[in-house]
C-alpha cells in the first residue's frame, strides 16, 4: 500500500521544517506578507520567536547567535521594507561568513512586478551579498528549498541564505515530504585537503626556520581551535590571529603574538614580514592584514589553507594551496610532522621585537582611557567572557587588549564593519550564550546606530553588559582626518549632538552608569558584573583624542607603521 | 588574452542574472555572453567569452564554479574546440554595387535573408574572426545596423584513429 502523505498548509510547512532543522530561536518582525505564518505561529511551541524593533536588529541578532553557537541563525520578516532592511545584516553575514537564513515575505506571484504594495525584488537585490537565494514560486518546492537553505547557509564555507515567500504559495496546500537528503549537482563542498599538499605543508614546516601560523575566523568555524593548538603547542609555533581569528588560539599563551595587520602589535607584523614560511589557516589574505600586497611577506614561502578556492590566489598568490575544512587539514599536518622544527633563534627574534615596541598608552595622567578599561574588563572576566564589539577604534583597542582564550567569544562586523553590529548581535549571543557574561561595546556613534533594540534586551532579562565608549567623536574617522586629511574634523565631533546616554539607559529600563574617572572603573564594572536579572549599561567618557596604536596605513608597508602619535617637534 | 568559457548551469529562474551579477560585480569583462538549452531540458549551456590576464581568469572560472546553480565549468581556451557565431548584417547598396555586396556575402559563404529597394540583409555563420572580417569588408558599403548572436563552443571529440577490422566490419554490413 502506498504510504500517504500528510497535506499541510504553507504556513504548517514551513514550521514542520524549521522543527526538522532544529530551530530553537526565530528573530522577526510580522507584517501583511507573513500574516499566515504568524498567525500559525501562534500554536507553535517549539521554537522562541524574538520580536525586534528594527529588521536590521533581527539580521544581526542571527549573526550574534550564529557567531556564538556555530548552529544557523534565522530571520523572519515581511515584504518590500521589512526585507530590505535586512540587506546591512546579510551583507555582513556574507563578508564574515555567518550562517543565517532569512525568510522574507513577499506579495502573491500574480502580483509580483506589479509595483504592489510592499513590493521589493528582494531576490534580486540580495544576490549579490548572498551565499544563494531562494523565490519559492510554487509551494511544492518549499520543504526542499528550505531543506536546501540550512544545508546551503552551514555548509562549505558558511554564509547567509534568502528565501522569498510569496503569500499565495504560504496561503495553499500541498502534500508534505521533507527530503532526507539533499542532493545538489552545483553543490558539493570539498572537506579533505589533498593528501599530497599537505604531506607537503609537512615536510615545510619540519624545515622551516622562521614559520608562523596565521590564523583566520576559519578555524573557528570550522571547530578546528583544538587541532591548531595541538599544531602549535607540538611544534613550538608562533601563532598570529586575524580580527576574526581572535581566541581560535589562546591569547594568553606565550605562543600567541596577538592580531597582525593594520592595528596589529608591531611583533606580529614584524613577524609576518620575516618569517619564511607563512601558513595562512581559514584566512583570506584581506586588504587590513595584508597592506600593500607587493611588500606582504616577501620572503616566505606561503602555504595557504581554506575551504573556499577562490579565496586561493586572489590577493596573495600562494606557493601551496590546500582546498579543504581546515579542522581536518590541521588534523592531518599534525599527525604528519614527526619532529618540530628548531626555531629558537626566531623566538628569541620575536621576544626581541616584543620588548622593542610594546603596546604603550598614558597612564598616569589621570585621564580615563579606552585601554584602561579594557584592561580592567579582561582582569574582571579573565578572557572567559564573550565580548561584541561595534566598529572603530574601540574595536582596534578590544583586539589589542582583551585577552580571549576561546573560540567564539570574540564576535565583531569584520569584513563589512558595520556600526551598529554590537547591541543587536550581542542580544542574539545573549539568548544563546547563559553561562558566560555577554558584552557588547560600542562606541557612542555605533551606538546610536541601533539603540533601539536595548528594549528588545530589557524585556527579556538578557543580563548583558552594554559599555559605550564615548569620546564625542567618531573616533576612528577623526583618526584618519588628523593623520591622512590635514585634520580637517568634517562632521566627527558629537561633542554638542550626543545624547545623556545614562538617562537613556535608564529610560529603557536599565541600571545606568556614567563616569570619566578611571577610579571609578572598577566599581562600575564589578557592580555590573553583579546584574543578572537583565541588562545594564556604562558610558565612559574617555579622553577625546587619543588615537589607536600601531597603525600601518591604509595600502602602505610594515616600515610606514607609525607607533605613537608624532610630537609636532617631531615633525620638522 | 580572450578565454571562451562554457559553463552548464541549471534552467532555472534567475539563473543567468546570477551569472551577469557576478561577472558585474567582480568588475570581469565580458565580451559576450549566450545562452540556450541542451539536450537534456534541465540544463542550461552559457558560453561566456572573457578577457583578463591569467589571474583575473582563474578567479573568473572560480568564481563561476563558487555559485550554486553551476553545475560544470570548462575554460575551452587552448583545448581544440569548434566554435561558431551567427550575424545578421544589413548594408545600404547603391546602384551598381548590389552585385558587389553579394559577391563579398558569397565568399563569406553568407546568405542572403532580405532585401528592399535601399538595403541589403546578409546572414554569416562561422567562428568569430570570419565575422570580423566580413564586418571589416562590409563596413565599405555602409552598415545600416547589425545583430550579432555571441559565440557558442563545443569542445572537439578527441580524434581517435579507427580501427581497420573495425572499418572493413562497418563496410561489410
């Protein structure tokens, strides 16, 4: 007898499958295209729905919650405006590489071109800054194509997927089957680096004499931080992280050499620049790491690993590419490296470098400083806490002096750098993450970006820390104007346009902090610490001013890094 | 160095506007681009004719393979290859030179698809650069406009000696 299928509802099956794909947490935001699923929504008991204040919140909140897990972060929002506000979110997505699906509503297909009301090719407008994109056109297809998104979105090299949702096919009915498998000619990931290459990669490092791991977001992602460490650990390697890469790799390991690029500490780039075999592990070789690219580790010889083939040779060209899931990859080279290579002339090079230029900034002028507060902040939470930072220089200072220790603690808009990431990407991390303090810094124009969304933390008792970072200035901007553009201040300074940021902390509901004493830090920080009923929030006034250190700029070399800020004296 | 790339990709929805997207937003050049069924209804071949340096290519066929929707991607440049492109070409003819413009059209092995008392329309099948070459020679005469369909390309089967038994049994039956 033929087994019969069950006849669902778009709606039902669209909720059938998110359950089959283990969805826990639905970030949205309703309007007239999702009506239906809402209105399903209602009798659904398996998943939390987090209702938003802005769709652009929902899309980093998925990202948070994706970034601090590793599962898929997922997206629920209506037609024409509710979609395109996603776009900043799935474009950051793409750029990082963060596994997100989201669903968008969309007018009925007989409609669709009609200019209707709501309307949005949103298909079309997201193809560029998406992994791939779905228009379910008949509801036969529906179970499969979001079978094929979540597969898509998590698998490979992980990023964000869109499925369109015209209300028509939400609204029919069809027999329901959920495709066990997903079969896709266009498709197929490649998980094992060849055998080959990385007998290769081997037989390098055993030689090398100078050799650094560079490490990317890849090993994260891909969970390969155990295997990077018993690479380094087994082999005596000096390990430099990307902006992403930060707590692939202990950070308070004598191993680790801290960030390298742009704002990186002068050891890892020095590093960089004279080392003679570069293995770059999940990282893609980025205009921020690399400078100028002529002048990029010219003397070494450069294995490069990552899941994606066109990261391979599109920036750098390598001398051996390995096109695999670098967990694996990382799993096999260690097996395969027999005896370390000896390398304590380079350590003893690099510990030269470390006392040469160490990260410096003013302490004992009574001003209270971004650093010192992140100092206070690792000491307070001993690298263990999950910290979301917005873009900028607080950003840059959160990378030099937060000591992460874990995988996924570090989550940030890198690739895209979008201000107004931390408050919603931490809401979405703070929903999964319970055990360990979540919190987001921004500065006081990121801030701003998407303020909205405290209301979203506040009634639902997520105890996260919000520190805002006020130095009246878009400071990273105003960096750049006084070093690059005749320090023409043009549209930085918020000095008179800031709002009372403890009053509007206290307006959302929040116990509030204000101070521009460093002694007040601690008391701050430790009474925070304390709040676990919901969130809490601090405004430092720091010094207006300062500037992020070392900084090589933008396309220049290691020789052009500038460490301090240039006495006027100086100058002449 | 001009590549031709052909690239078999699913029939489906927005398919080829992934394809344009990419090309437009990497910046890759593009001198043309086609694209039709193939024997089997599902797939779709585009044959893309590019032009970059040999990393700019490699990033191109990559980038192409990265997409979800590409099923199989062959950079045909430098393997033997049959490759064919159709024009429609119409051109003013005067009194007096109408037999010229035919006679150019017959060494171009063109037919003659059109005609009326001021122009001349002339269709020309054959690889790209015979093209160009009747555009040159026809540019003379004045082009009143032009269509062209873009290169299609197959690869060449691989040329295998046959077999003399084998010849003699195919003569016998």
């Amino acid at each position: 007898m033929k087994e019969t299928k069950p006849v669902m509802s778009g709606a039902e099956i669209f909720f059938e499958c998110l359950k089959r794909e283990k969805v826990e947490i639905v970030f949205g935001y309703p309007g007239g295209a999702t009506l239906k699923i809402y209105e399903k929504l209602y009798d659904v008991d398996f998943l939390e729905h987090i209702l938003v204040r802005h769709e652009q919140g929902a899309a980093h909140m998925a990202e948070g919650y994706a970034k601090a897990t590793g599962k898929v972060g997922v997206v629920l929002v209506t037609s024409g405006p509710g979609a395109t506000n996603t776009v900043t979110g799935i474009a950051d997505a793409y750029m990082d590489s963060v596994p997100i699906v989201v669903f968008t509503g969309q007018v009925p297909t007989h409609m669709i071109g009609n200019d209707a009301f709501q309307e949005a090719d949103i298909v079309g407008i997201t193809r560029p800054i998406t992994k791939h994109n779905f228009l379910v056109r008949d509801i036969n297809e529906l179970a499969s194509s979001i079978r094929k998104a979540f597969y898509i979105a998590s698998t490979g090299r992980p990023g964000p997927v869109l499925v369109d949702l015209p209300k028509d096919v939400i609204n029919s009915v069809c027999e329901f089957e959920y495709p066990e498998k997903v079969e896709m000619r266009g498709y197929k990931p490649n998980l094992l680096g060849h055998q080959n290459q990385i007998k290769k990669a081997a037989e390098r490092i055993k030689k090398a004499k100078r050799p650094l791991l560079y490490v990317g977001g890849g090993v994260i992602m891909s969970g390969g931080n155990r295997e990077l460490r018993l690479l380094a650990k087994e082999n005596n390697l000096p390990v430099t992280m990307t902006l992403q890469g930060l707590g692939a790799f202990p950070m308070s390991d004598p191993q680790s050499l801290g960030m390298l690029g742009m704002h990186g500490t002068y050891w890892a780039n020095q590093a960089v620049n004279n080392c003679d075999l570069l293995v770059s592990l999940g990282a893609r070789f980025d205009d921020r790491v690399t400078g100028k690219i002529d002048a990029f580790a010219t003397g070494a010889y450069k294995i490069h690993v990552d899941i994606d083939p066109t990261c391979i040779d599109k920036n750098v060209i390598v001398d051996l590419p390995i096109v695999g899931d670098v967990k694996h990859v990382l799993a096999e080279l260690a097996a395969e490296i027999s005896s370390p290579p000896k390398i304590d002339e380079w350590w003893e090079q690099i510990h030269k470098w470390q006392e040469e230029c160490p990260l410096h900034y003013e302490k004992h002028d009574g001003k209270l400083r971004t650093e010192y507060i992140l100092e206070r902040l690792n000491e307070f939470t001993k690298g263990e806490a999950v910290i979301v930072t917005d873009v900028g220089q607080h950003q840059m200072w959160t990378s030099q002096y937060y000591k992460f220790n874990h995988p996924r603690s570090h989550l940030t808009s890198g690739g895209l750098g979008t201000m107004g990431f931390s408050v919603p990407a931490a809401i979405g991390a703070a929903f999964a993450i319970k055990d360990r303090p979540v919190i987001s810094i921004s500065g006081d124009g990121g801030f701003q970006m998407n303020m909205q969304e405290l209301i979203t933390a506040v009634y639902h008792k997520l105890p996260i820390k919000f520190i805002i970072i006020n130095n009246s200035f878009l400071g990273m901007v105003r960096q750049w104007q006084e070093l690059f553009h005749a320090e023409k201040y043009s549209f930085t300074d918020l000095s008179d346009s800031n709002p009372d940021f403890q009053k509007l902390g206290e307006a959302f509901g929040m116990k509030s902090f204000s101070t521009n004493r460093p002694e007040e830090v601690d008391s701050i920080l430790e009474e925070m610490m304390q709040i676990n009923d919901g969130p809490s929030l601090a405004e430092f006034r720091v010094e207006k001013e300062d500037m992020v250190f070392p900084i090589i700029p933008s396309g220049a070399t290691i020789e052009e890094m500038m460490t301090k800020r240039l006495n006027p004296k100086e100058m002449i | 160095m001009k590549h031709t790339i052909s690239v078999l990709v699913e029939n489906q929805f927005g398919t080829f506007n992934r394809v344009v997207t990419m090309f437009s937003g990497k910046g890759f050049n593009v001198h043309s681009m086609s694209i039709g069924e193939t024997e089997s209804p599902e797939i779709s071949r585009m044959t893309i004719v590019t032009e970059g340096d040999d990393k700019i290519i490699e990033q191109v066929v990559k980038q192409l393979n990265r997409l979800i929707d590409t099923i199989k991607v062959v950079d045909l440049s430098g393997s033997p290859k049959v490759e064919r492109e159709l024009a429609l070409i119409t051109v003013y003819y005067q009194k007096g030179n109408r037999a010229d413009i035919i006679s150019v059209s017959n060494i171009f092995r063109g037919n003659i698809v059109d005609i009326n008392n001021k122009s001349i329309t002339i269709e020309i099948t054959g690889p790209p650069d015979k093209i160009e070459a009747a555009v040159n020679v026809l540019e003379g005469y004045g082009i009143k406009e032009m269509a062209r369909s873009g290169t299609v390309a197959l690869k060449r089967g691989e040329q295998v000696k046959a077999d003399k038994k084998e010849l003699q049994q195919n003569i016998q039956v």
